[in-house]
C-alpha cells in the first residue's frame, strides 16, 4: 500500500507539475517515466539498505547467543525459562521446557523466545527490495498511463482526479486492514496528495516554459 501510494503521489505530482508549464506531451511523458524509474529505484535500494542493515544485526544477535550458549549453556537456561515464567508459566514447568527445547535446538529457541526471530520473520533485503520497487512502479503507473491517453487540454484534472481517487480508495482498503474507520484513510492520504499536486502544479506555473 505504501509503496503504491509513494508512487501515484510522487508521479502525479511531477507529472501536474511538469504540465503546468505548458511543456508538451512527449516532455510531460519522459518526466512521468523518468519519475517512475527513479523512484521504483530508489524505493528498492532504501529498503535494501534499510533491510540488510536488520539482517547485519539479527546476525549479530544470534552470534552473541551462539557464544553464550557455548560458554554459559545453564546461565542461558535459566535465562529461557525466565522468559517462560513472566509468560505466566509455572516456574518448575519452565525449567522443562526450557531444558527439552534446548535439547532440541538452542539457537532456535533463543532466537524465537528471546530475540524475537522466526524463520517467517527474518530480514530479507532482495525481497524487501523487489517488493517496494514493484509497489512504486505500479502506483506510478496509473497518472502516466491516464497522461498519455487524455487530451492535453484534460492532463492536468484527469491526471489529478483519478489519482486522487484511487488514494482514496488505497486508503479505505489500508485502514479497513488497520481496523481504523474508512474515511479516516481515505481523507489522510488524499489530503497530502492534493497538497503535494497544489505544490508542484503552482512551481510549473511559476516557472513555465514552452518545451
């Protein structure tokens, strides 16, 4: 969701902005396309960066665990099954678990239990990446399809009007996944979409030129 919205917000903006200076459809068409393939790339690369840094400390977490169960195997124990305890586990049933799960994979549990890590969770910076550059791409999609197919004299309100519209409706949808009420996403994420359409539209118009 957020990645497709990043996409129709930052596209439809550049896209209003660039029309606003009268510039002509293949200028407008380059600026939409060229504003896609930066910014699907930069959405993936960010979330690379971002993601493999998790997976640099996950890693370092579960060395640092693997180098104490190795030199304090009972300290890490005990350690467990204080976890369990605070989890509403009578204290002696604790010690149990905590010694059979041990038994059968240390590391596993420690990383489940203590740090938080599962196999489904685990930082996966490619498909982190490929998922956010996806996301953007086909967001961006939209305002420069509907640019190339409206007469010039339209670009400006189609582009912005169905763009707004399904912000609106991305919104609706995340909320309704939030749990939070519909209208509350849709007037959010349409509100920053139209300033962002306002701003970029008045910098075409201030400093328009005839391409």
């Amino acid at each position: 969701m957020l990645g497709a919205n990043d996409g129709i917000v930052s596209t439809a903006s550049l896209i209003v902005g660039v029309a606003s200076a009268e510039a002509n459809r293949h200028a407008v068409a380059l600026a939409g396309l060229a504003g896609l393939v930066a910014g699907a790339l930069s959405m993936a690369a960010g979330e690379y960066v971002s993601v493999s840094s998790q997976a640099d400390t996950e890693r370092a977490e579960l060395e640092l665990e693997r180098r104490g169960l190795e030199a304090k195997p009972d300290d890490e124990r005990r350690e467990l099954a204080s976890i369990y305890v605070r989890r509403g586990v009578e204290p002696g049933l604790a010690e149990t678990v905590a010694a059979q799960l041990m038994a059968h994979d240390a590391l596993g549990a420690h990383a489940r239990d203590e740090l938080g890590l599962t196999p489904h969770s685990v930082a996966r910076p490619l498909q982190a990446a490929s998922a956010s550059a996806t996301t953007f791409a086909a967001g961006a999609a939209l305002p420069l399809v509907t640019a190339l197919l409206v007469p010039m004299g339209l670009l400006v309100p189609a582009v912005a009007g169905t763009s707004l519209v399904c912000l609106a409706t991305l919104g609706v949808v995340a909320a309704r996944i939030g749990g939070a009420p519909a209208w509350i996403g849709a007037v959010r994420v349409t509100f920053w979409g139209v300033l962002a359409m306002v701003a970029t539209a008045l910098v075409g118009y201030l400093f328009k030129t005839t391409v």
